[in-house]
C-alpha cells in the first residue's frame, strides 16, 4: 500500500520511465494546459504548480505570457534541470508538504498527475491548497479507484467541493496521447466565497 516514505523515496529516484529528462516532453501537455489557462485564467495571476518537475509546464505557460509563476518540486535533479532553463521562475525544492504551508496564497493552483501521489497520510494538504488558493484550483489527474506504491487515483471533485472549490469546468484528458490510455479527468474549480 500508499505510504509517504515509499512514496517521496521514489519521486527522489525514480525509475528510469520516470526520470527528471523524460518530463520535457511530450509538449502537447503542457500545449493543452496553456490552452485551457487562456480559457480561464487572467495571464496577470499569480501561479503555483504543485510538481513541476523540469518547468515543462511552467516554461510554456511564462512563454504565453503567464509571467507570475512559481513551483515547488521533490526532486533537486529535475530542479536543476529547470534551473539550466534560464527562465526568472522560482522554485522550492522538497516536498509539497514541506512547502505549502510557508508560501502565501497563489491565484492560482494547478496539478498535473502530482495529486495522485499524495498518500493518504499526507492528505491533509487539499485542505491548505484550497485555503492558499485565492481564485482557481486546476488538477489533471488519475481518478481511476486504484492505489499502488506511488499511485492513489481519487476524485477530486468529491474532495474539493466540500472544501470550498466549485468545479466549473471538467473534461477527459489522455496526457500519453494514446488512444488506448485511461484519461485522467481535467477540472477547473472556482473558489467559493
């Protein structure tokens, strides 16, 4: 089962399918992000990406013209890499639970296929991304009931409603633009007031 030590030792070494330079491509993700963020989001917001890995993301959205963006990533190699970018992004290395209580608020919160890895001690986090979101929560995520080692899929409309958030927009999203994948599910939350 899920655990949290399992679970971060992993994201610092991963396997070689998910190493730090296999997350700078493919860029139609991070395409279809940018896409969906010009549908919804102000390009003046203030932007968090939990998990950004390499900046793949990140990158993408500051090149569209999102400037105010930030992330936090587990694992330092992937921050260095981003780091060899050269784009004027910040970003925190550790875990999220490490870092999301000392940051401020963000307009703007997003996850793509990081949530899946929060275990279930850890879970305590949804609350804090919803209070330190100001506007929009965005996650593409697994929401298949199925827990690995590393993976808890859940549905986070049934998580982030109750907390305050209220979903706007949702739709399938295959992120291996493979037609036999499972979709992870895209939805846009609005904060409630």
């Amino acid at each position: 089962m899920m655990n949290k030590e399992i679970c971060q030792e992993y994201w610092l070494n991963p396997t070689p399918e998910n190493a730090p330079s296999e997350y700078d491509g493919p860029v139609a993700r991070s395409e279809y992000l940018v896409n969906l963020f010009k549908r919804w989001i102000d390009p003046n917001s203030s932007i968090l990406e939990l998990g950004c890995n390499t900046g793949r993301n990140l990158t993408h959205l500051y090149d569209a013209g999102f400037t105010d963006v930030f992330g936090i990533e587990i694992n330092p190699k992937a921050v260095g890499i981003f780091s060899e970018k050269g784009y004027p992004i910040p970003k925190l290395c550790g875990p999220i639970e490490q870092w999301l209580s000392v940051i401020g608020g963000k307009d703007v919160m997003f996850s793509m296929a990081v949530l899946m890895h929060i275990p279930p001690e850890s879970e305590w986090i949804f609350d804090l991304i919803v209070e330190k979101t100001l506007k929009y929560l965005i996650t593409i995520e697994y929401e298949e009931p199925e827990e690995t080692v590393i993976l808890k899929g859940r549905n986070y409309l049934d998580i982030f409603e109750p907390l305050g958030m209220e979903q706007v927009f949702t739709e399938p999203f295959n992120p291996y633009l493979n037609p036999d994948a499972t979709p992870y599910i895209t939805r846009v939350y609005k904060r409630c007031y």
